[in-house]
C-alpha cells in the first residue's frame, strides 16, 4: 500500500460517557502524538461529531503532557460528547458534503470515533467517504459503552468500571442491610443502567460468593418480570436470611414488553414515569408483603465513578485508544480494534479487530446460560466471564480529600469555513 | 478511688449503621483486650440492645486477632444493630430490672454503647443504674453518625466518610453531566442524607472549589425551599455553566414544614410517599424549565461506602472506640469521648470528655454562617470546617476485584436466664 502523506486527525466522543472514555482519548492522543510523521495535529470535537459540523474543533496539542496524562483518570468526556445520529446518505447528504467541507478545510485524513452501537454505525459511514462521496479518510472505531453490548469484543470499556461500582455498592449496602434488619429495613433494592441488556445488573452478582451474600434478586430486561415468582423469592430469602437484596435493571419488563418503571407512579400533577424501577418494585414489596424497605438510584454515579474504576477496565481502554491510532496509521479504514480474551486458566486477553460494518448497530444481549434457571441470579459462567473484568483498582491522585480529575483548556481551532451549519 | 475488681463488659451497636462504626468496635474490643486485669470478656449484643435485654450475647472472645482487625475496614455494624430506644425509668422499669438482671448472669461491670443522639440518652439513663437500681455499673458512650448532629464534640465518627462519598460522587456526575449537557441531560439532582439537619448536603459542597463547579446548588433542611429563588437559580446556571448540579437532603422542606418528598408522587394504586425528594425536584425543573433532567439517590449507598471512607473518619472512629475503654478502666462513668479540634492552622485533634447528660437529646444543626447568604451553598467557613473530615483515603483490602468485609462468627453466649423477655 501507498505511504499515506502526513495528515491530521480527528478525535471525538460519542454517546454516554463512561469513567474511562478519557483514557482511550488518552491512548489516541499519547499514542498519535508519537508518530509525527504520519499525524499532525490531533484535533478533538467539541460535545463529539456536532464539533465537526460546525466546524467546533478543539486543538488538542494546547494541552500539556502532564494534562493529556491525567485523562486516564478523569471520567467524563473531556471534550464534551452528544447524542447524535448520522442519518443515511440518501436522508442527509447535506451532513457529509459538511463533514468534508471541514475536513478538507483542516486537513484532517484521520477519523476517531469513540463510543458505542450507534456511533459505529456512524464511524462506519464516515469510513465509506472514499467511496461515496469521493474524500479519502481513515476511519476507525474505539469501543465504549457501559452497557457492554457491542459484538464480536469480548467486552466494552467502561463496563467493567460500572460493574465493579455495583458490585462493590450491592456488597456494602448488603452488608448495612443485614446489620439492621432485625427491627429496620428488610428488603433493599438498587437500580442500575441497562435498558436493552442485563450485563450491568448481572454485574452486582458478583458480589454475592457464597449462600446468602447479597444480591439475593436480580431482574434482568431479557426475563419477563413475573410478579408472583420474585415476591415468593422475597418472602423466602427475607425468611432465611432476615433481608433480601435487589438489583434491578432500568429495563426490567413485563411479559407484554411494558416497563416496570413505567408502570408505577404518577405524580400530584398527573404526569407519568416521575421516578425509576427501583421505587416501583421496593413499593410493590411493601405493599404485597409488608416489609420495611429502602431504595437508591445509582443514575450517573455508576457510570462516572472513577474513584473506584476497574484496572483491567482503565488499561483496556487505554489499549483500545492507542491500537486504534496503530491501525490508522497501518493504513486500515473502517475497522475497530477488539478485545481477545485468550482461552487461558488466568484471564489473559490481547488486542484483535473487527470491522466496523459486522459491529455497527449490533446488541449483544446475556447469554440465556448466563442467567440462573429461575431468571432471577447469575450463573457461574457468567460470574467466570465477568470477575476478570472489575479486577484491579485504579485510583485516581486525591488532594484534600477529593480525586484530582483534569479540565482541559479545550482551546478551539481558528474556523476556517465561512458558512455556519445548523444542527 | 477504689480499684474495680475484674469483670466483663458489654457493647452495642445503635442506630443507623455506617462506613467505620465496626472501626470504633475494633478499638473496643482492641483495647479492652489488652487490659485483661480488667476486664475479662467482651461481649457484644446480637442486634444492639435488644440482645442486652434478650440475652443474646455475642462472646467476641471467639474472634481470631485478624478478624478483629478486619473491624477497621468493614462497614455496616457487625454485631447487628438496632433501632430500639429504652423508656424512661418511670414508663418501663421492667426493661431495666431485665438488664440488670443480664448483667448480674454475665458479670458485666462495662457498658459501652455506640451510637448516636438517642443512643446517648439510652446510655444516659443504663449509667445512672447504679444510683436508681443499685446496680454498679460503669457507662460510657461512643459517638457514631452519618448525620454528625451530636452536640460538644467537634464531629462525628461516620459523617466524614458519607461526606466524602458526596463530595466525590457529585463531583464525578458534574463531570459526567458537563460533559453530555449540549444535547442531553442539563440538570441533575442527586438526594442525600440528613432528614433534621444539612451536614451531609453541604459536604456535597466541598467538590465545588472554583465558579462553574458541581454541585451549583444545595437544598437544606434548615433553609426554607423558596421554589421561585430556586428555580431562577437553576435556570441563570444552566444559561451561564451550560448545566446545573443539585445536591438535595432528604429533608428539604416547604416554610411550613411539609417535606419536598411528601408534597410530590402518588402511585398507581393512591400510595403517597413512593419516592424521595431528588425526583420531586427533578420533575419541578422540568415541568417550569422543561430542561432534560436526570437524579440519583444515594440511600444507604453513601453510608455504607467503606470503599471511599475518609481516612481521618476511620482513624477518629477507631481512637473513640479506644478511648471509651481507656476512659471505662479509668473508673469514669456516665460520659462520651468527643473529637476536640485544635486551635492551629493546620487540621489537628485530640480526644476530649463530655457528660452524656449533656450529649443526649440535643441536635446540633448547621450553623446560619455555615450556609451561603443565598441559602443554596455553602460558606468559606463551613468549607474550612468540613474538608479535614474527608482527607485521606483509606482503602479496604480486594480480592478478585472486590472489597474483602469480614463476617464475624458471631458466636452466642451460653444463656444463664431462665425466664425470656420479650421486645
């Protein structure tokens, strides 16, 4: 193949973030900032590809070292992510005639797309630009997700920092339950991410090693919530072990595809869906067995919780970043490089890749054989491919009691392009 | 005065539990362990008083040194607490003949009680035993919780490390929500602790050091919630920071005294009171605002995280502990060790001494100058007095990725009693 003329990049952050998302930015910047024969200027979009089409590009080479440094410990996105879906070329030409513009007008000849199902389905039409539309880029995908259902990876960064968060918080809160169970509290329950798949809430079973330990229950969104089976299972662990702990996903359902979080509450004004799952199922106890109960809403302080991120989390993203500037600049387009778990005893894994056409907008749900016979625990299949993955701890610097994470200076690049465009 | 002859001693855990109560317990038994000219036994109630007055006796003798130690770093109450309060003298003596009659089978001269404004009072009225009963027994309180609203001493053991697991986590989610808030989420509510007073919501303040940082808002119990000033606030945020990041107590009220919490969600079936306040205040946003919200509620989550305790928390929990045995085989009753911070610029304490006569039944709330002339923030000075209480980090030990919390073997004691009591 042709040696490709020294070009810049583009970096940007797509989707929700994740408590490593910035050290895969810190992999592809470190990592990009060592080749400069090949890669000029790393430039970043501002709150993701809005930032390329409105030509809104932060120049990544006004950060310091010691700043680009500290990304692998900042959770967040550094440079601002979105919620932004490419349409198809036939819907929106007008995008990619714009994405070109910009490129084109900063040189930019590669392409990095951080993020999940959707944002490779995005990478993968920018990848196809040559064709297309005639703009001959590099693009290539990084993975990241917390909800770990992107395919042929063997898994996601940023899953196993949010797995390690729930099973640790599942095991503390348990631990606090049991203590006071006697005269308070009886049944806890705690929602966690995963609207479409059940891996985060599969991930507080880890906590639970032997006979009794908390989680006792865990809903998953790929088994119909039946109603009569968990409260018998409440009433049963309640009795043996004087409490039960619940994880429930954000997406457990009913047979007929209803949310159980949507179909509780309604607020003084009438409005539907006020709160989560987690109320509805602690109130559904309550009022079917009368236990004390207590709940709590991890939302974003799972995803964000870098004070206590996975090692083998944190090193795989930074992996993730770092081969993705290696096969750009290898000269593969339309790829995105993989974690390999090695068929090993002790967890082992290297780095392979996948393209980003067999990825885009596949979900890969729970195995059924990861989920206990009666639907409500994991397996230890499951448990055997999940514990690699929250090993480890990775603190971030704490000064005066609080971790130290980065705001970068995010110093825009001079436009160069007249026209505006409206998102 | 006359040196007291060798006899066991008795200690409970009370209340709500926390992230280093089982570290006051390590200092308990730690310490009484090595003045075995002493005291003899120490043994633990099963549930906190409850296993005083059931004879349910829990011999710590049976616990390895190593287990013991573990204390440190476990959290939750061991022993299993309990939220029981004894009546008065007048309204229940049988409660006491009951605990006398305890103590008498197991020879306890020793009683330490862990816990926090009720527990003292509890602790208050066993120490006068000797004058109302004429049973001789030597009482000495142990300052535990998250809420850190017991009068004299300068703080309480438990509230440095929920503080610390607010102050990280709302400085996590700032990042988090700063970072999505062009096309997502602009407001995010997280609820905490503290039903009667703010402690633990001004400690979310401390993660905000400089203008623009999370959280930009805190709602007090203290302070009056004035909806029209809290939502020009909410709004002039977002406009100038892009987002706004709300920590909210439990407690927040209305001038008139109804909870945020109550005045909010009916369920499906007409249940008032599902939910906490964080949804509350989250749909008030969007409903005058219409900003994309997300909240978060903590719960036991935060007293429970022994993962981010404080390390100033753990060291204070442990030498409070230590020292209520030191104080007991000094022949000092009727008192409470208490955390004295020292006039000097750089954070320092040591131990001091007030009469549980004193400490029980008072509340200390924040003080007016503690909370910013807005009432939605915190002072300078509440900032100096907070932030020695969250320094150092102090890791449990993991294993397999997961923090190792001990089980005690929780062994009973060999009833002497022949006649049951019931609660």
């Amino acid at each position: 193949m042709v040696a490709k003329k020294k070009q810049n990049a583009f970096y940007a952050q797509s989707g929700g973030v994740t408590a490593v998302i910035n050290a895969s930015a810190c992999g592809v910047i470190e990592t990009a900032r060592q080749h400069k024969s090949k890669i000029g200027k790393i430039y970043a979009g501002r709150n993701g590809i809005i930032g390329a089409l409105t030509e809104d590009l932060i120049d990544t080479s006004k950060e310091s070292k010691k700043d680009i440094a500290a990304l692998k410990y900042t959770p967040s996105g550094a440079f601002g992510s979105c919620r932004y879906k490419l349409k198809s070329l036939d819907e929106n030409r007008a995008e990619y005639e714009r994405l070109i513009e910009v490129f084109k007008a900063h040189d930019i000849g590669y392409f990095f797309y951080n993020g999940g199902g959707d944002s490779m389905d995005t990478a993968h039409k920018i990848s196809q630009l040559s064709e297309t539309m005639g703009y001959p880029i590099t693009c290539v995908g990084i993975p990241k997700t917390v909800d770990n259902d992107l395919p042929i990876t063997d898994n996601c960064p940023g899953f196993g920092s949010v797995a390690k968060y729930v099973a640790v918080s599942i095991r503390e809160a348990g631990f606090d339950v049991a203590s006071m169970a006697k005269t308070s509290t009886k049944v806890f329950v705690m929602e966690v991410m995963g609207r479409h798949a059940g891996w985060i809430a599969a991930a507080g079973g880890l906590a639970s090693e032997k006979e009794g330990d908390a989680p006792h229950i865990i809903l998953f969104p790929e088994i119909a919530f039946n109603k009569e089976k968990f409260l018998k299972k409440v009433d049963r662990c309640v009795k043996k072990h004087g409490y039960c702990a619940i994880v429930v996903s954000e997406g457990a359902r009913y047979k007929d595809g209803t949310f159980l979080a949507d179909a509780g509450s309604v607020d003084a004004f009438g409005h539907k869906q006020l709160g989560g799952v987690a109320p509805v199922v602690a109130q559904m106890v309550k009022a079917e067995l009368g236990y004390k109960y207590h709940w709590a809403v991890a939302d974003y302080l799972q995803r964000a919780a870098r004070h206590i991120a996975s090692e083998t989390d944190v090193e795989q993203a930074y992996a993730m970043g770092k081969a993705a500037v290696e096969l750009a600049i290898s000269g593969q387009n339309a790829v995105m490089p993989t974690i390999v778990r090695k068929p090993t005893k002790t967890y082992a894994w290297t780095i392979g890749q996948a393209n980003l056409a067999d990825v885009a907008n596949v979900e890969k749900m729970m195995p059924r054989n990861f989920i206990s016979k009666d639907g409500l625990h994991i397996t230890d299949v499951c448990r055997e491919y999940l514990l690699p993955l929250i090993k480890g701890e990775s603190y971030p610097p704490y000064k005066n009691g609080l971790p130290q994470y980065v705001t970068l200076k995010n110093e825009a690049v001079k436009k160069k392009l007249k026209q505006k465009f409206e998102i």
